[in-house]
C-alpha cells in the first residue's frame, strides 16, 4: 500500500500562482509515476499533469506554460507549481502514484483530494 498526502491548496486570486505538495510513503518502491488530476464541480476527473521517476513529464495542454510539475525522489514527494491561475483552474486536486502511466489514468493510488479555488 502506498499513502499520499496533498498540501498548499487554498484560495487565490486570478494571476496568483499556488505550490502543491504530494508525499508519498509506504511500498513506494513500486511507484514510477506521480501525477496531478482535478475534478470541478459537475466535471470529470481530469490528467493535469504526471511525472515519472526518471523525468519525463506529461501535461494537459491547458496548463502547458503555467503549471510546472516536480518531484523529489528522495523525499519521496511530487509538487506541482501553479502560476497565472485561472478561476476556470478551480477544482480539487488530487494526487497519484502508479507504476507506470504518464497519460490519464483511474489505476494507483490517490490522495485525499485539496481545494484550489482561483477568484476573478
């Protein structure tokens, strides 16, 4: 079992830029992947963007130029850096850890889920 747990959602306002964090423990041996979805109210859950371990990294071409994702293998923790946010980027952001999907994916393991709510 692998557990993930997300901080550094919260409100901003339009143009702000918002960091999150996702830190991983348990069988994390198992884990390539780490990634970032979100799920707005009346939405389906979405790929923002995924990171294996090696680097390679996939974006939804929504975010592509504002949202920059990163990892730190040895602290066993995916960040996602926000900036220029948009309210349409408003959701609740959840994080994932799989073992081998960069594109959109419902396999692995998922976080709790933070609220990021971007203001006009």
């Amino acid at each position: 079992q692998v557990q993930l747990v997300e901080s550094g959602g919260g409100l901003v306002q339009a143009g702000g830029s918002l960091r999150l964090s996702c830190a991983a423990s348990g069988s994390i041996l198992s884990i390539n992947v780490m990634g970032w979805y979100r799920q707005a109210p009346g939405k389906q859950r979405e790929l923002v963007a995924a990171i294996a371990r090696g680097g390679t990294t996939n974006y939804a071409d929504s975010v592509k130029g504002r949202f920059t994702i990163s990892r730190d293998n040895a602290k066993n923790t995916g960040y996602l850096q926000m900036n220029s946010l948009k309210p349409e980027d408003t959701a609740v952001y959840y994080c994932n850890a799989n073992w081998g999907f960069l594109k959109a994916t419902t396999v692995g393991y998922w976080g709790q889920g933070t609220q990021v709510t971007v203001s006009s």
